[in-house]
C-alpha cells in the first residue's frame, strides 16, 4: 500500500486569499487525484493529476479556481485560489494503487479548510 | 451527476449486532469498492466487487452486488464499537475514476 501525507492538516484563511495543498507519497505513482468533501456531504473529484501533462477536471471544476501542479512521480499540490466560505471543505488526494487492484485509491489524511 | 446514494444515511446499533447498507449507483459499471472514513479523515480502502462477481466476503466483510438494479449491499456481522465510522460506496467506470455516494454514518454502541 502507499503512505500518504497532506499539508498542512488544517487551516483557516480569510477570504479572498488563496491556499497551497502538499500531498506526498512514499512511492511513485502514475495517477493522482484531488476530492472535496463538503461538511457532511461526499467525495467529490476535482480533477486527476498525471505527472508531466495538464491535470483534467470534472465538470464544474475549473483550473484558474483549482490550480495543479504534478511535477513528479511522487509529489502534487493543489491550489484553493480566491477563497470563499463555500471554499471551506476537507481536501484529499489520493493515488491509484501502485500494484495490486489496480482500481483501488489510497488516500491522504486529508487538509480541513475553513474560509472565514 | 454520477454520484451514488446510499442508506440509511445513519444506522445506530448495538455491539455485536449486524450493519447492512445500501448503496445505488447510476452507470453500468467495471467493479464496485467500498470504503471507510473515520471522523473526517482521509478513507481506508474495504473491499472491492467486480461487475462480474455477485457475492465477496473478506472478514466480517460480505458485499453483495446486483447490476441488474444498479446496486450494492455491504454488511458487518458482529459489530464492533470501533465499526463506528462513515461508509461510502464508489463505483468504478471509467479511466481510474470513482465516483462515490452519499455514505452511511455509521455508530456502534458499546
């Protein structure tokens, strides 16, 4: 299995400002993915992340809100830009098993966003 | 949307007892997971059925899947009060992409 981390675990930001997810895994990975989890809700996919090309967002999600960057195998960040307090939300990313089930995800701990 | 929905939307039981959820989807699929998720952490992967397969147990794991009614059931025999925790159900249909429903909360009485 693959050893997840995000930074930071939890932040509060003021609106209108803008905010820097790190998700690192311990292995190299082809696909990353980037959720949101609304308060109460489900996991929503943003966009998929593969290293070395433009990352592809699901409807409703746009690059110039949600920028991604993959710069390798192992690494991924994703940016909440001009927050808002329907920003406010637990962000995970996840990686697609490295071997194994090839469908299965594992996922970060998770960054918990309050925009105030 | 491709998001599945699930219920009940909570389930509280007494420990020891059984926990069966339910989980609808919308899209023919290749294989359906299901997942944990405790207290808003990030989720632990549970089990996975293919679209091929109708019954898998792992555990006091038994997942049933009917892809004639777009649906799946996921039980938990003898339950314990560290079962406590929200369960989602994702399927998987295209590309590596889950689409996951709505969840079930969840709470195990000791």
């Amino acid at each position: 299995s693959a050893v997840i981390s995000q930074k930071p675990s939890r932040d509060i930001c003021q609106r209108g400002t803008s905010l820097t997810i790190q998700c690192q895994v311990d292995s190299q990975v082809t696909m990353m993915f980037w959720y949101r989890q609304q308060p109460g809700q489900s996991l929503t996919l943003i966009a998929t992340a593969n290293q070395g090309s433009e990352a592809t967002y699901e409807s409703g999600f746009v690059i110039d809100k949600f920028p991604i960057s993959r710069p390798n195998l192992t690494f991924s960040t994703l940016t909440v830009s001009n927050m808002s307090p329907e920003d406010s939300s637990i962000y995970l990313c996840s990686v697609g098993a490295p071997s194994g089930v090839q469908e299965t995800q594992y996922f970060g701990p998770g960054t918990r966003l309050l925009v105030l | 949307s491709q998001q599945g929905e699930e219920d009940p939307q909570a389930l509280s039981i007494q420990e020891g007892e059984n926990a069966t959820m339910n989980c609808s989807y919308k899209t023919s699929i290749n294989n359906l997971q299901w997942y944990r998720q405790n207290s808003g952490r990030g989720l632990v992967h549970l089990i996975l059925i293919r679209s091929n397969e109708r019954e898998k147990h792992s555990g006091r794991l038994r997942v049933t899947l009917d892809t004639s009614k777009k649906s799946s059931s996921l039980l938990i025999t003898a339950s314990r009060a560290a079962d406590t925790a929200s369960y989602f159900c994702a399927s998987h249909w295209r590309a590596n992409n889950l689409f996951f429903g709505t969840g079930t909360r969840l709470t195990v009485i000791p």
